[in-house]
C-alpha cells in the first residue's frame, strides 16, 4: 500500500471527524481537550473555543457539562456511557471509550449523540401504545357487555327452536338470512350468533343498508385509495368489508340495497375478496355473513327489485323470527327483562302490577319486542308511583285490552246468541247515529235490504 504522510493522513482523520453528525471529542489521560469536531456545539451547546481552552474538570465545575464521562472512564479504567442534559436542553448520551497504549490509557475518544428526538419519539410511542391498550381494554369490555347483552329471553317453543338452530349455524361459517317483521330481534340474533362463532373475537360490523345513500355504497363497502374521487379523503379509507375481516359482517335491512351495488355484493360475497374504489390491488377477505330484512325477498326476487342470485347466495341458513303475537308465552318475561333494563338504565327499582301485567299479555304488540320495550319504559319513566298500575298502561293497549273483555262480558248466552247480540247492538247505533236505515247501511258498508231483514227478525224475538 502508498506510503500516506503525516499530512494527508491528518486531514483525513480531521475530515472525517468533521463529517460525523455525533460529536466527537478526544482528551488525553489528564482531561485536556486534545481535539473536538463542530458538531459538539450543536449537539451540546458548548463553545469549541472554551472547551479547548480549559481542563475537563473545570470545565465540570464551572458547569459547562453537568458530569464527565472522561473522569468516569478515568475512574474506572472501562468504557462508560451515560446519558445527560446538555446546556441547551438537548438529551444526549454519552459514550467514552479508552485507547490504551502499553497497558494504560492514553487518551479518550468521546461521543455524544442528540437523542431529544428520538426520546420524543419514544415517549409519543409510549403514549401511542397507552392508548392502544386503552382502546383495546375498552373493546373488551364493550365485548363482554354485547355477552350480557344477549340474554335472549326464549320461552316459547318457537323462540327455542330458532335458538338451538342458531346455537349449531353459529359453528359454521354458512352465511345465515334472518327475516321476520319489524322489532322481532333479528338484531339481537345476528349478535347472539357471532357471540357463539369462533369469530366471537373478531369484529362484528353491522352495515345499515337503509342508513347509506346510494353514491356511498361501493366507498363505505369497499372502501377508496386516495385521490379515488373529489372530496375523497387523503391516505383512502378502509371498507366495511375489510374492517371485518376475521369477524362477521351484518348486513341489516339487506332488502333496502340498491340494485347497482347488489351486483357488485355479491361478487365479493362469491370470491371473498374485494377491490377499493379507485384502485387495482385485489384484497381478500375473510368474513361471515348475516343478512336480515323484514321485507319479503321472494317477492322482491319476483318484481325483480332484488337479484335471484344474491337471494340464493344470501339464503343459505333462512331463520324466521315469528311476530310476538304468535308466542305470547315471551311476552311475560320479555316485560320482567325490560323492567329490569329500564331499572338498570335509570337506577330505579319500579315493579309493575298484576292487573298491567294482564293488559299487557293480552296485547296483540304490532311493533314486536321494540315496542314492548318503549313501551315499558314510557310507563316506567312517567310515573311516579313505584309499582306501574293498569291505570299507567297506555290507552292503545288498555283500550285493545277492555274491547275484548267488554265484548266477552258484556253478551250473555252461547257464542251464536251474543253474536247476535253483538250484530243488533251494531245495527241499532248505526241508525240511531245517521239517522236513517239507509245511511247506516252506507255508514257500515253493508246493503239496505240486510240491515231491514236483520232489524226485522231482532224486533221480532223481542
Ligand atoms: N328475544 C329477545 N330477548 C330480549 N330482548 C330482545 C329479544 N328480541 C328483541 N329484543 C330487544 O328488542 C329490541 C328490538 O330488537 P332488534 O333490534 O333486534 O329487532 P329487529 O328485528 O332487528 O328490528 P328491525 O327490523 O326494526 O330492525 C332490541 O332492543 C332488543 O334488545
Ligand atoms: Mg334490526
């Protein structure tokens, strides 16, 4: 190799010490500054200048450097490194390191490096990672409240059937349809069944196919990159169908979807991947689906509002919910577990009477399970009495509730004598009210001749 001289080698040694973005500062055994490169005043705030000028240890006492590195590797005859605040703020650390010559040290090769900014970006870190295990603590906990919340009320036969049939769907993966009318609990259900899945750790993402405008569809679905369209927000947006993944996906009121994205569902329901709006990559993913509408699908099929190959796509494990009317055995203790929600929610501690509970068994419930629970906790909040009498029962379900009772009591004799009774007390307050046979036939929507022939055989077992 070249022979380099002492010149050449000298400007390359101070080239590249200058070149470094650490500080570099060389002392000799007794703490005197022997060399130290430019970035030591950025990095410590110090004047190369002074620091040249003065020992190490004054350097210390006049407070220039908080503590010396260089005195501990004296010390303790090893490499040392500290970490300490500069004069001007920054976090640095601080590794000496000791160059011996014939046994003993010779001189000090000191490094220093700013590490405010990365100290910032683990304490942001830091404070990331609080919050992710906040958030994840508080998904938990939101979890095992969605557990309580399925305590399914199931007394009747029909409501235990559909809760043994979900108990065995919920092992599966088929993609399950739950119809049935307004309020029944295919809500309550689709919940139950990923609750019971060995998804029950994944999400549960419920998509409201009534709740989106039809332009969202495909981005809030599927998702966007960025620049995909105006407005589009920057970095893109994950879908709803990806946020499932590893989870199931509810798609609540299906029937409502607009036929342009039906097309487009069900070819991501088919090959389980989708594809962003504005973007190429194809991403698979792995969902369970659970679609519920209390519209009738078959018709809609028939009127061509709804695509046949979605329906049969979706209808893989049909559950009907049957209306409450057609299992009042669920009526009694859906009310107990309503009061007892109401009770929770406000704490209260309201109980309710025999005679309401009556009135409300016997109510035919149009709007189902929601209702009854409206209902129940309109009574319970407006009253102040602690026990709900039958007086507290809306009208709408006392009134439903008297005319049965009244038409039962109020007739005496066989059924075919108080349906007569019933028949003339109708035809005899038709007239009275219009006034005349043939405006009460009009009134009633039956013809002059029935009513004269009905009036005249009444008037005749008088
Ligand atoms: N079997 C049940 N046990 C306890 N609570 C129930 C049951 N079924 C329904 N509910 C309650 O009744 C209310 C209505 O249920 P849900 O929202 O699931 O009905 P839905 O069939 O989805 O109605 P819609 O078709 O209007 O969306 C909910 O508050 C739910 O907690
Ligand atoms: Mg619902």
């Amino acid at each position: 190799m070249q022979e380099i001289s002492n010149r050449i080698r000298s400007e390359i040694f101070k080239a590249a010490v200058e070149s470094s973005y650490d500080g570099i500062h060389i002392l000799d055994k007794k703490g005197k500054t022997l060399y130290i490169n430019k970035a030591c005043e950025r990095i410590e705030g110090v004047s190369c200048e002074e620091v040249r000028r003065k020992d190490i240890r004054e350097l210390v006492e006049s407070g220039v450097y908080s503590e010396s590195v260089t005195l501990k590797v004296l010390e303790e005859d090893a490499p040392v490194t500290i970490s300490q605040k500069a004069k001007n703020g920054n976090e640095i650390l601080v590794t000496g390191t000791p160059i011996y010559v014939d046994g003993e040290i010779d001189i000090i090769v000191v490094n220093s490096r700013d590490i405010t900014e990365l100290n910032h970006l683990k304490r942001e870190l830091f404070e990331k990672e609080e919050l992710a295990s906040r958030y994840h603590r508080e998904l938990e906990l939101l979890r095992s409240e969605r557990i309580k919340l399925n305590g399914i009320i199931s007394k009747s036969t029909a409501m235990e059937k559909i809760i043994s049939l979900s108990l065995i769907v919920a092992k599966v993966d088929s993609t399950v349809f739950l119809h049935g009318e307004s309020g029944v609990g295919k809500g309550v259900l689709s919940n139950f069944i990923h609750m019971n899945s060995i998804r029950r750790n994944g999400p549960f993402i419920k998509i409201d196919c009534s709740a989106i405008p039809e332009s969202l569809f495909e981005s809030e679905l599927f998702g966007y990159e960025t620049g995909a369209f105006t407005g589009a927000e920057r970095g893109g947006k994950t879908g709803l169908l990806e946020l499932a993944n590893g989870g199931t996906v509810f798609l609540d009121e299906i029937g409502e979807m607009p036929l342009s994205m039906q097309a487009k569902l069900m070819r991501s329901i088919q090959d389980r991947e989708i594809v962003k709006v504005g973007g190429k990559q194809i991403v698979p993913i792995n969902i369970r689906i659970i679609a519920a509408t209390n519209r009738d699908l078959e018709e809609m099929v028939e009127n061509k509002t709804f695509r046949k190959d979605l329906f049969y796509r979706l209808n893989v494990v049909p559950i009907l919910i049957p209306p409450l009317r057609e299992r009042p055995e669920d009526i009694y203790p859906l009310l107990l577990e309503m009061i007892r929600r109401v009770n929770d929610k406000y704490n209260m501690n309201k109980k309710i009477s025999n005679e309401a509970i009556e009135c409300m068994i016997k109510y035919e419930w149009p709007g189902n399970i929601r209702e009854l629970e409206n209902v129940t906790e309109r009574m319970m909040v407006t009253s102040d009495a602690p026990v709900i009498g039958k007086l507290d029962v809306p009208r709408t379900i006392m009134s439903n509730y008297n005319d049965s009772r009244w038409i039962a009591k109020a007739f005496k004799g066989t059924y075919s004598q108080k349906l007569r009774e019933f028949d003339k007390l109708l035809i005899t307050e038709a007239i009275e009210k219009e006034g005349s046979v043939v405006k009460a036939a009009n009134e009633l929507g039956v013809n002059v001749t029935t009513i004269r022939r009905k009036l005249g055989k009444y008037q005749e077992n008088e």
